[in-house]
C-alpha cells in the first residue's frame, strides 16, 4: 500500500479557516493600496493564489508584474498570521480529517497537497491546526495560476521527495470543488469530492467524481478506494513479473 499517493486541498477540505484567508487578502490590498479602496468580490473557490493577484492587481490600477505580485504575497502573508491570531468564526479541523489522516499514515499511504494556497501560505494553516506532521511535500498556488497544471506538478514533487515515481492510477485527489476534481481527472487519478466546502454534495456530484461524500468522516468509503488501487496495483505488478 505505501505505493499509493494521496493529494488533499486543503481549505473546506482538511480545515475551515473562519474567514481568515479571504479578510488577509483584503486587509493586505488595502496596506498596499490604501484603505478607501474597493476590494472586489472574491470568488476563492478552487482558485489558485497565483491567479488570484492576476485578478486583483488590474482591478487596484496595478501592473502585473513579477515585482507587484511577489509584493501582494508578502503583504498576505503578514495578514495571514495576524488573522489567525484572532480567528474564531468557526475555524478548525473539519470532521474526520485527522481520523482518516492517521489511518492512511498507519496504512503505509503517501500523503502531500495539491492546494491553490500560496506554499508559505499552505503551511501557515495546517501548522496553525497541527495538521502539517502529515505532508511531506506538495504542489502549491504560486507554481501556476491555472489549478489543473497543479497535479503533474503533484506528481514530480512526489518522485523528487521520495526518490521514487508514483502511478496516477494508484493516486487519489482529495477536494472539495469542481476544479479539485478536474485536477485529479488531468493526472487520470481517482478523485475524491467531499461537501464540506462550499459546494454540496449534489453540485459535486454533477462533476462525476470517483467518490462523493458528505464529509471526511465517510473513511470506510475512502479505505475501500484504497484497498481497491491497492489490489490492481499488486495485480499489474504480478503481470508485470509473469512476462519478464
């Protein structure tokens, strides 16, 4: 079993942030370009971070240069842990996810993200829950702005970190939008959509994911998935030895 990969997001997915990501970004265009400002909406939902400052920047007048965006980032990342110093709207561990995180460890499984936080940003949430013990590696929102990119990028960051490749048919994308689910299916792994975000389980559904489930606590759904690579992975290597 530890051939087996697993991806998670990580917002809606492994925790909720009570709003502290969004009020970062807003607070840090507003220290950057001052506070009468008009922030725009922001539709966060498996976006990636680099493709958000490309949004962001024209609307505040800015250019898109590698000098403003590498500016927004720092300022974000300021905001970031101040906002998580008073967050209390909510945050915390979504239900399940250290439960099965522990079960997929104890089992042998390579776990890393596949996130469209910033990497400094990524590793400022999960160590604020404790939760970073368990990725060793992981492809992040400043590689590329387009989310899809995200997951050969998964891959090779697997390969370079373990010393080893990694099937994408025994791998498994964990999220809770669309685009985690688009993500996984470009790599052609198995996908996992959990509703614990801002979609329901009826509107991942519609995306055909592998599983679909109401949250991280459904584990046994997840184990089965497992078990299931496990045993074709096991099978194609005994081919493999029978026509060598």
């Amino acid at each position: 079993m530890d051939q087996c990969l697993f991806l998670f997001d990580i917002d809606g997915t492994l925790i909720d942030v009570g709003g502290a990501g969004v009020g970062a970004i807003r607070l840090a265009v507003q220290d950057l370009y001052g506070d009468e400002i008009a922030v725009p909406e922001l539709d966060v939902r498996g976006t990636t971070d680099a493709a958000l400052a490309r949004k962001l920047l024209p609307a505040m007048g800015a250019e898109v240069t590698a000098g403003s965006i590498a500016q927004l980032y720092e300022a974000y990342l300021i905001r970031l842990r101040e906002e998580f110093q008073k967050v209390n709207r909510g945050a915390g561990i979504l239900p399940g996810v250290c439960e099965l995180l522990d079960t997929l460890k104890a089992e042998g499984v390579v776990m890393g993200l596949l996130t469209g936080n910033l990497e400094a940003g990524a590793w400022i949430k999960l160590k604020r829950f404790g939760l970073d013990q368990y990725f060793s590696f992981g492809a992040f929102g400043d590689k590329h702005p387009e989310r899809d990119k995200l997951g050969p990028e998964a891959l090779a960051e697997a390969k370079r970190v373990h010393q080893r490749g990694f099937n994408p048919m025994t791998t498994v994308v964990i999220g809770d939008t669309p685009r985690d689910i688009s993500c996984g299916r470009v790599i052609g792994s198995s996908t996992v959509a959990v509703a614990t975000g801002a979609y329901s389980l009826e509107e991942l559904s519609e995306h055909n994911p592998t599983l679909a489930l109401q949250s991280l606590q459904e584990s046994g759904a997840i184990l089965d998935l497992l078990s299931k690579l496990s045993g074709e992975k096991s099978s194609d290597a005994e081919a493999g030895d029978r026509t060598t």
